[in-house]
C-alpha cells in the first residue's frame, strides 16, 4: 500500500498554497499600511492565521482520514486543532516586531502559523490513535529537515510536541508530517534510510553539530544561487526605497 508521489506532491502543494497565500497577503499588507499600528497590524495576522490555519487543519484531517481508510483503520474522523488565540498571535507578531524592525518577517511569521496549524492537526491525531508518523521532505530540503527525516517512521507520542505544538515547524519549507496505521504503507520516494546516511556521515558527533556541518555543505553547494537570491532581494529592496 502506497501514496503515490503524486498525490502527496497534490497534498503539499495545497498545503503549501494556503500558507504562502497568507504570509503574501500579510507582507502586502505591511508594505500598504507599515507596521506602526500594532493593534491593527496583530488584528489582521489573527484573522489570517484563523482563516487560513482553518483550511490548513481541514486539508491535513481529510489527507489523515484518507489514509486511515485505505489501511482501513478503524479510526474516528480526525478533528481539527484549535486556532492559535489572539493572545497567542499578540505574541508571534511581538516577537517579530523585535526581531526584525525593517518589517520583512511579518508574512513568514503568518505562514508559519498556517503551516503550524496543519502539521499540529495530523501530529495530535496520530497521538490520539497510536499511528506512525514520518517527516516527508520535499524539495531542496534544509539540514534540520533532512534530521528529522532520517529518524523514519516512529510512533506518535506525547514526546514529539513541544509546549503542545509540532516542533520545528518553519515557513519556506513544504516538508510535512505523513501518518500510517502500519508498516504496510509507505510514501512514495521516501526513504529515511538515505536521508540517515546523509545525516550519519556529516561530520560532528551531537546532532547540532552534524546539522551545522550539513548546512555548511548546503551552503557551499548552493552559493552561487544564495548569493544571486540575496543581490535580488537587496536590489529590490533599494529599488523600494
Ligand atoms: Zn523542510
């Protein structure tokens, strides 16, 4: 039994979709109405995270009851998770403001959370049902990801929150969390088994380190196009000013 490439392409595409399309709308925002209303500003990233996180958490129930019906687990509907509050938003946009004054984290900040709630969604119903689950990269996948993957398929537990959230939830990143009810099923092109070798021979014996050594590699490999990234994105931003 199998997800086929495809279809787990379609489900993080969507998924995808939908937190880029407010962290977008969010940044477009900021750059109308700058950033100096800060009721204004953590009023409209709540209504976006709840919007958008919505559909994020629906998408990730119906992909985690598509699953438990091809194993035909006899599973209940898998429920969305709450919304992060106003408070908790309130904080997220705290933060950022502190983190970056020149106002470009906003959209991220806001996509994170769109991503959080959907991969907080499939981790908190595995829970609930004792599956398995796995992290799927996808793409040019970043060291930290390629961590997470190579520990494979685990039981879902208590332990894998973090301060009740799914960890290590970044924006910029389609990566997610798959489920399964058995050994049987697997997702297609992933094998956790090659992402371990690329984790176990980085150098360094704790995993921050081997996750620095990998990310130095990724930078190395990709400078040219790092560098081409960052000469764009300064020229835009001179061209705005
Ligand atoms: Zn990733």
């Amino acid at each position: 039994m199998r997800i086929s490439a495809s279809e787990w392409t379609k489900y993080i595409t969507k998924l995808s979709k939908l937190s880029s399309t407010a962290g977008d709308m969010m940044q477009k925002w900021v750059d109308d109405n700058g950033f100096d209303d800060v009721d204004a500003l953590i009023e409209y990233a709540y209504a976006l995270t709840t919007r958008y996180g919505e559909a994020s958490a629906t998408l990730s129930c119906e992909m985690y009851d598509a699953i438990a019906e091809m194993q035909g687990a006899s599973v209940a509907s898998a429920e969305p998770v709450e919304m992060p509050s106003y408070g908790d938003i309130a904080k997220a946009i705290n933060g950022v403001r502190k983190q970056s004054p020149s106002g470009q984290l906003y959209g991220t900040a806001v996509a994170r959370q769109v991503k959080q709630a959907g991969a907080d969604t499939t981790l908190k119903n595995a829970i609930r049902d004792g599956a398995q689950f796995a992290w799927i990269p996808s793409g040019d996948t970043c060291p930290f990801c390629i961590a997470l993957a190579s520990r494979g398929w685990q039981y879902a537990s208590k332990k894998a929150l973090r301060k009740g959230h799914a960890e290590h939830i970044h924006s910029h990143c389609d990566c997610q969390y798959a489920i399964r009810f058995d050994n049987k099923m697997q997702v297609d092109g992933y094998n956790p088994d090659e992402y371990l070798q690329m984790y176990e021979s980085a150098d360094g014996l704790k995993p921050n380190d081997k996750i620095n050594a990998m990310r130095r590699m990724h930078y190395a490999q990709n400078r040219d196009v790092i560098n081409e990234q960052h000469r764009e994105a300064y020229a835009i931003r001179n061209e705005e000013n």
